[in-house]
C-alpha cells in the first residue's frame, strides 16, 4: 500500500493515539506525565516536571513536526538552532537530532551536534541527524545507490529495540533522503532495514543513542507516533 501525499496536522484534527500515563522514580525525584492529550497541544504534567526534550534544527523541511509531535506527547520542547552553544542548553531528559539537506548528514560538521552527541542524556537522530551521528561514533556514510522518496516499506529486525518495540514486523515510513548510512558504528545495532536501505533503524541502548533514516513525524509513517512515544518513555526511565 502506498500512500499518497503529505497532509498537515490540523488543530482540530482526530487524536493520534489515546493518552496514556507515565510515572517513574528516577534519582531522588518522582517524574509523572501524560503521554498525549487525546489530541490537543501540550500534554498534561503533573506531580513534580515535565520532561524536556528539545529539537536541534539542522534545516530539515519537517523539523516543527518532530516539534509538534513531541508536544502532543506532553513533553516540554523547543526548537533550537544546531548552533547553540552546550552552555546555553536547558537541563534536558533527551535530545532530537533533525534532518537537514542532503549532504549535510555526510559532513563532517553539523553546528554543534558533535557535541551534543558528548552530552550524558539519550538522542535521537532523524535522516541527517542519523547519518551525522553514524559518523561521528566511526561509522560511515555515503550517496544512496537508491535515494528513497515517498512512503516505502521497512522491515523491523528482531523486534527494533527500543524504538519499535510495540510496532509491526513489516509497516509503511515516509522516506526523503539521497544519503544513507553504509557502515553502523561498533556498539551500534540494526534495527530496520528496506529493500533499498541496510540502515534504516540503528540503536546503541549503553549510549542511550538511536538512529532512524525515515521521517516518524510524518504522518505517512504509520506506527510513527508510536516510535516518538519509546523515544520520550526511555528519556523517562533515565
């Protein structure tokens, strides 16, 4: 099955996925939230903070709905330039690496991404961002021999760890890259595949690093909701 075209996510559209409670006991403090709201903006937190989780914009085309997503999951967000200096970054549970034009995941600088990949907290690296993390852990990257445009199908590899956990072996993601990762970092796992793309999902759980050439956040992606929702849950349980 293949579907169409992009549509925008209305303010007034159905809800994504019903809402569903998190509470976990991390260190000396207590951390509860709503992961969605049944469809609004911004999530419901209550007992101490909500998790806070931004996104770097490396120039990607779809950076407000990684944005957007993260906010109907309840978690406290903002877009950040990728020039942003460390020092000037909030107490984060998680980052979100966007996408950017191609090329630029095979750079060997993307802004201050390097040294966000340095930081003690997990990350999630989308198109460019997946590619420029695979470098920059000693993979590689290189033109796609197949650039994949357009819903396309994946398979999910031994139960796609954390980040597909829950989802089905085989479903539909909305691709857009030229680019692609040819060699996954030592430490690293393949987590999806495609006929056309070895690496469409990598994971290293020790670093807290995971890796997806697709767009999840669009919403051609099926279970796309449901991988950004893993993503915030083990930003929860750090």
């Amino acid at each position: 099955m293949l579907l169409s075209s992009l549509s925008p996510i209305a303010r007034d559209s159905p809800p994504l996925f019903e809402p569903v409670y998190r509470s976990y006991d991390v260190g000396q403090a207590s951390y509860s939230w709503v992961v969605g709201d049944g469809g609004g903006l911004g999530g419901v937190v209550a007992e101490e903070k909500m998790l806070v989780i931004d996104v770097v914009d490396n120039g990607g085309q779809w950076t407000h709905r990684e944005w957007r997503m993260l906010r109907y999951l309840g978690v406290d967000t903002q877009i950040i330039d990728n020039t942003t200096s460390v020092e000037e970054l909030r107490e984060l549970d998680g980052l979100l690496l966007s996408g950017g034009a191609a090329r630029v995941g095979l750079s060997g600088k993307l802004g201050n991404c390097s040294a966000y990949l340095e930081l003690d907290l997990p990350v999630l690296g989308i198109c460019a961002g997946h590619q420029f993390m695979a470098r920059h852990y000693g993979g590689d990257c290189a033109e796609a021999p197949a650039p994949e445009f357009g819903a396309m199908e994946i398979a999910v590899i031994k139960g796609g760890g954390i980040i597909f956990s829950g989802t089905p072996e085989k479903q539909i993601v909305w691709e857009s890259h030229n680019d692609e990762v040819v060699e996954v970092p030592v430490g690293f796992s393949i987590t999806a595949s495609s006929d056309s793309c070895r690496v469409q999902g990598m994971e290293d759980v020790v670093r807290s690093r995971f890796g997806l050439q697709f767009h999840p956040e669009v919403n051609d992606s099926e279970f796309g909701a449901e991988m950004m929702r893993n993503f915030v849950d083990f930003c929860g349980e750090q």
